[in-house]
C-alpha cells in the first residue's frame, strides 16, 4: 500500500504521466521506509500510463461493493437484542451515550478551554 500511495503522490506532484523508480523512492526514503524493488517494480508496472483519476475512481467503486462487518454485526445483533431483552436494551444504550458525553465534556475540561471558549 505505501508503494501506491507514493506513486499517487508522485504522480499529482509533478507534470509528468507516470512517475519514476527514483520519484518514489525519495518519497519513501523521506519518511524512513525501506523499500523491497520487486514491489515497486510491480506497482509500476501495474499503474504505468494508466491515468491516476480512472485508476482512483475503479479502486472506490470496488471498496464500495464490499460488505463492511460493522454494519453486518450491527444489524444481526441488533435484531437479537430486541426480540430477547424487551426493555433493557434501550436503558444500557442511554446509560452508554451518557457515558460517551460525560467523557467528551471531561476531555474539553482536561485541556483548559472549550471549542468556544
């Protein structure tokens, strides 16, 4: 992913269509990583004359198709919390939210000012 991100880098960075080995590597060095040329060769390779946008655009359409396991999780638990527990389900929820809102008020009070102090 970081020889990705670095070629995307590289690449809204300059003028030129594709970048080079040596663009991408002084992106990489910069922040200290090591890099493995057969990846690299590989990433370009792979994106060499593709235009950024199109390759952007694909890569969000298929992240869009893939099932996320939090809204699964949330929905089948969710269902079996309702038909089993009646009405303390609800209870811990508030007791929960009350909880989140306590800790966020004490966190702005933690730093001495407030998001309009």
């Amino acid at each position: 992913m970081r020889y990705v991100a670095a070629y995307l880098l590289a690449s809204l960075g300059s003028s030129k269509d594709s970048p080079t080995k040596e663009d991408i590597t002084k992106i990489l060095e910069s922040v200290g990583l090591e890099i493995e040329d057969d990846q690299l060769d590989k990433v370009i390779s792979e994106l060499k004359g593709k235009d950024i946008n199109d390759v952007i655009a694909e890569g969000m359409g298929k992240l869009a198709s893939i099932p996320s396991g939090g809204v699964a999780a949330a929905s089948g638990g969710g269902g079996g919390a309702a038909a089993g527990g009646g009405g303390d389900g609800g209870e811990k929820e508030e007791k929960k939210e009350e909880k989140k809102e306590e800790s966020e008020e004490e966190s702005d009070d933690d730093m001495g000012f407030g998001l309009f102090d």
